[in-house]
C-alpha cells in the first residue's frame, strides 16, 4: 500500500483488523469498546462538518474536534470523567497508529496525544475497624450444613463433601454419624 493510498477509512480499517486483533490480541471488550468510541467520534464528526464519515480525513480529526467532541460527551451526553478518558484512550490509541503508519499526518497525531485526560476524584478507600472485623468473625453461620453439601455436591466429589459434612459436625459439636460403609476415594 502506497502512501497516497492511505485513507482515513482504510486506516480505521487496518486499526482494528490489523493492529488490535492481529498485532495486539485485544480482547473483544476492548474492541466493542474502541468501536463504540469511533461510532460516536464520527457520529459527531459528521454533524460538525457535514460531511460522511467516509468522506473524513485524519486533519479533519485534530485536536480541537477531539476536544469538542470529549466536551460533549460531558455536557450534552452526561458522560463523566472516566467514561471521557476510555473515549480518550480508544482516540489517542489510533492516533499512536496513524503516526506510524502515515508520517504525513503525524504533526496531527502529535496534537491530539498531547491531549491530556481529565481528572477525577477517587472514592475514598475505607477498611473495616477491629471491632467490625470481630463483629464480622463472631456472627453465627446462619446457613444449614445441607446448603453447604448441596453446594459443594455440584462441584466436588461424594467423599469431598462427606468430609466437609463431617467437618461442619465437629465444629458444631454434634456427634457423628457413621455411614454404613467406608467411604473412599475412587481415582
């Protein structure tokens, strides 16, 4: 592929067959992700310069469309700051592309990765208290031992949950009942 064969639709084309699934191994959250991103960037693309996405150009993406876009996403999407910087990521992430793949346009892609991602507050992490671990440790076990069996049934084998059963009837200081045969472990 020539450099004047170098299109927007046929970069966005090689980005996602190319480098995301092929050079990357991206999952397909991430892909759906990235996908989304552009849907909306061209969606708005399109409204702003009246023009198919098809028809866009790289330099119709610079970095002040981008900052456009990112503020609607804000004001008249409602999107908050973490859902900003995923579109941000997706944006800047083919914009590392296109600044390899064609040099012509790197003064653009220079522009829109020095774009920086918004800052946020992070939710204050708070721990448990001594008194609330021991409240947590001290509580009784309000579920049957059945529940327990029944639950480990579906996923480990009958001695297994035998012993688990007979585990649960010590600590509960009941006594034991014996089976009527030994139970063994069949590998």
């Amino acid at each position: 592929m020539s450099m004047a064969d170098i299109t927007f639709p046929t970069l966005l084309q090689d980005f996602f067959q190319r480098r995301l699934v092929s050079e990357r191994g991206v999952s397909a959250h991430t892909i759906a992700s990235y996908r989304d991103s552009f849907g909306l960037l061209l969606r708005y693309a399109e409204s702003r310069t009246g023009r198919a996405a098809s028809t866009l150009t790289v330099q119709d993406l610079d970095a002040p469309m981008i900052l456009s876009f990112l503020d609607h996403l804000e004001s008249e999407r409602k999107c908050g700051a973490r859902t900003r910087n995923l579109r941000l990521t997706a944006i800047r992430s083919f914009m590392r592309y296109v600044s390899i793949r064609d040099p012509a346009s790197l003064p653009v892609a220079q522009r829109v990765l020095a774009i920086a991602g918004k800052r946020f507050d992070r939710p204050v992490l708070e721990f448990l208290s001594r008194d609330e671990i021991q409240a947590l440790l001290d509580a009784p076990d309000r579920e049957p031992p059945t529940a327990l069996v029944s639950r480990l049934a579906t996923k480990t084998p009958e001695w297994a949950c035998r012993s688990a059963c007979r585990q649960w009837q010590l600590r509960a200081g009941r006594p034991a009942k014996r089976p009527d045969r030994e139970w063994r472990h069949s590998a």
